[in-house]
C-alpha cells in the first residue's frame, strides 16, 4: 500500500510541476523552501551533530490557524519539559511567517517535508524527535510510517474532522483505517470529532475528547511584544482615531461585499466617519483586493505604504502577515472571513479576545463547535446568506447600538474564559508518551 501509495503522490506532484513552476517564477512561491521540503534541514535543527543536544519535540502545524493554536500548547511544552528542543514546522510560508514572528518559546523552525521515504527519513533522522505533535487533521502514511519504525509516538492534538472531510473520508476505509493505526494518540477537539474518528478507523482506546486547545488564546496574547506592535500601528494607521470595521482574513469572492457594505454604510449621515481595515487571508490576493479597492469609490492606502495617506484612508490594505491579531483591540466591530463563501470560515477567537462584537457568514463549518458554542451563549451574530446589505444591515445596528455590542463582546469573551483546559489536558498525553 505505501508503495502504490508514493507512486500515486509522485504521478501527482509531476502533474502539478507546472503549475509549481508558474507559482515558482511569477509569484516567488516554493523556491525558498524546497530543500527543506526535500529533508534538507539546517544543520542548527540535526539533534545529533549541531551544537544543541537536547531531545527533541517535533509539533507540526500546517498553518496559520493550526501554528496561533498551537502556540499555547508550545509554551505550556516549555515551561513541562524545559530540557527538550521544541521545532515547529508548517507546510504554507504564512504559517512558516507567522511561527517564526510569534512563537518566542520555540528553538527552532522548518518546513514539513514532502511524503516521500527519503525526505521523511532525512527529517527525522536531522531532529531526532522523541515525540511528534500533528496539530488538528495532518496525517501523512510514510511520515507516520517512519515514525512507527523508529518507535516515536505520534499524536494528533486538537484534532477535528469536519462535516465535509468526514463525508469525503468514509470513501477511503481501508487507506483510512491502515493510516489511522499509526497515530499513537488522538486528542480531540469535541465528541463528535472524537465519535468520527473511531469511525473512520482509530482505535478507541487511543481516542480522548480534549477540548479545544483554541480557547487557550489569551494565555499568550498580551506579551509585550505585540503589545508594543499594537501600539505602534496604531500611531502609524490612526486606528483608535474614528470608529472600525475590521474585516479579517477575508476569501475570493468576500471582499466585494464587505466593501459594498462598506460604501451603503458610508452613503449614511451616522457613519460617515466610519473607516475599514480589510487583511485578505492569502498574499497573493493582496493585488486582486487593491484592484476591487481602485475599482470603488472610497479611498484606500496600503498598511505597508505607512505614508501620510494611511491615517487620512477610509479603507486601510492590510498587506502584511502576522500583525491582524494584534490590531482587533481596535475594532468597534470585526467581520471573520471564509464565511460568506463555502471555505468553513475562519478563527473568531481572537476578536473574541478582546470582547468585540462579532459577525460571521453561514459557512463556519470548520469551527462548528466554537461557532455553535458562541451563538448559544449570545456572543456571534451569523448571516444567512452572501447578501452586502444584511451585512451593512448588522453593521449599522452594532455600530448604532453600544449596548448590544458590548454584550455580544463580554459575551464572546466569556465564552473564552470558560472554555479553558485543553493545554493542560494535552501537556499530560504528552508527558505519558513521553515516559
């Protein structure tokens, strides 16, 4: 099967060497990272000859919203385990990005390798991990396959299957029920996340509901240092100076109605002092989304211009990577991308972090809990449809009503704070399989 396996991964990689190729030499994306990719790591990461000797953690985060919740679980794994190496890897450059900005407590960073034998041979053998960590759903069979040989536990923390992975999943059983055998210990997010996970294959014994390690937010949130980034963004883009929209990690297909939302909210006597800071998910929409803005009639500025239009713009670009989550303390009201359009949504604790009053599209699958979990308590408003003028609608009310935004604030806040203890619960699998 591993054989048939890599020679499927193989035939698929050469189909897509093209547009690899295309990426590589318009939009600079995958040259900087192949050998790295290849097993190819510093030799500052190889546990047996660099000049750190320490064991090693390997936690694994393929992104940016896998690396933030996981950056609670590193620091706890710090201060347990403070002789062992901690390395992170991400498979995307904005998780690579955002690890190598945010993760302080880390000794080391790099890219997953390519799920072939002799790249994962090559990786393991230069980090040496006494243990991997594969943060929500990432599951490769010749890297666990290795793991397995070598004796090196692995576990899924926060693990999570979604509605549309779960469906797409029961097709392959057999692939399925072989590759969920090598994973040592499933921690999962919820029951239901547990539940299908048996389903699909993995052992009972080796399942455990641990709750989501994405409520842990706060525990690092508040470090100097992003205070300090705050604060200077602030006296640079004059966020506290009118009330804003913030429109975070916004898809293809989402940025025309936010700003056409944006444009009806403006036309009104109420909110003409109203300014928005749209931050696309991907860079390499930061373009397309500067074309959209061009295209309307409102003035915008690029974070990255930091001139003197920036603090006069209505819209503000933010084409930067990692500095979002330090800006939502500014925002009268956030709108969380991925939500409008069927993507499953994206992160709305960090917003929550700060008390703000949220709003979201219908597609939140892949937070399904948390999504449920803060309308329950009163602390999301969820849109029905992709509609610009039900979102300038719940725009102009939260903005017009401060008592309902506040409480749908202290609300999403409270939903934080009383969701804690999945670092804690993770930290002790780790330690178990560890000894």
């Amino acid at each position: 099967m591993r054989f048939i396996y890599s020679l499927i991964l193989t035939i698929a990689f050469i189909a897509l060497l093209p547009y690899f190729i295309y990426q590589a030499v318009f939009n600079r994306k995958y040259l900087s990272n192949l050998r790295e990719r290849l097993g190819l790591l510093p030799r500052s990461l190889n546990g047996e000859t660099g000049s750190d000797l320490r064991p090693a953690i390997w936690i694994h985060a393929v992104s940016v919203g896998e690396t933030l919740a996981a950056k609670p679980l590193i620091a706890a794994l710090r201060a347990r385990f403070p002789r062992y190496r901690l390395i992170i890897s991400t498979t995307t450059a904005t998780g690579q990005s955002v690890a190598r900005s945010r993760v302080a407590e880390a000794d080391g960073f790099c890219y997953f390798p390519f799920d072939w034998k002799f790249a994962v041979r090559r990786a393991l053998e230069a980090i040496r991990p006494q243990i991997v960590i594969l943060m929500e759903s990432e599951l490769w069979l010749n890297f666990l396959s290795e793991c397995e040989a070598r004796r090196i536990p692995a576990l899924v923390a926060n693990g999570r299957i979604s509605d549309r992975s779960f469906a797409r999943s029961q097709k392959f059983g057999f692939f399925l029920r072989r590759l969920y055998a090598l994973v040592t210990r499933f921690a999962m997010q919820s029951r239901v996340d547990a539940e299908r996970a048996i389903a699909l294959g993995a052992p009972a014994e080796r399942v455990v509901v641990s709750g989501n390690l994405k409520f842990e937010i706060g525990d690092a949130s508040e470090s100097p240092k992003i205070v300090e980034a705050a604060r200077s963004l602030d006296e640079s883009l004059a966020l506290s100076s009118a009330p804003l929209i913030i429109a975070g990690s916004t898809t293809e297909g989402e940025e025309e109605i936010v700003i056409a939302a944006f444009e009806q909210l403006r036309k009104e006597n109420d909110f003409e002092r109203v300014r928005l800071l749209i931050a696309p998910r991907h860079p390499e929409r930061f373009d397309a989304v500067e074309r959209l803005l061009k295209s309307s009639q409102l003035n915008y500025a690029r974070r990255s211009s930091l001139g003197r239009d920036c603090k006069a713009a209505a819209v503000i670009l933010l084409d930067t990577v990692g500095e979002l989550a330090a800006l939502y303390r500014f925002a009268s009201v956030v709108f969380v991308g991925g939500s409008l359009v069927p993507k499953g949504g994206h992160n709305i604790l960090e917003p929550a972090l700060y008390a703000r009053p949220i709003i979201v599209g219908p597609h939140m699958e892949n937070f399904r809990e948390i999504a449920r979990e803060f309308l329950n308590r009163g602390a999301l408003v969820q849109l029905r449809g992709a509609d610009h003028q039900q979102l300038a609608r719940e725009l102009r009310d939260l903005l017009g009503d401060k008592d309902r935004a506040e409480r749908l604030g202290s609300n999403a806040r409270a939903a934080i704070d009383e969701n804690r203890g999945a670092t804690a619960r993770t930290v002790e699998i780790v330690s178990e399989l560890l000894s």
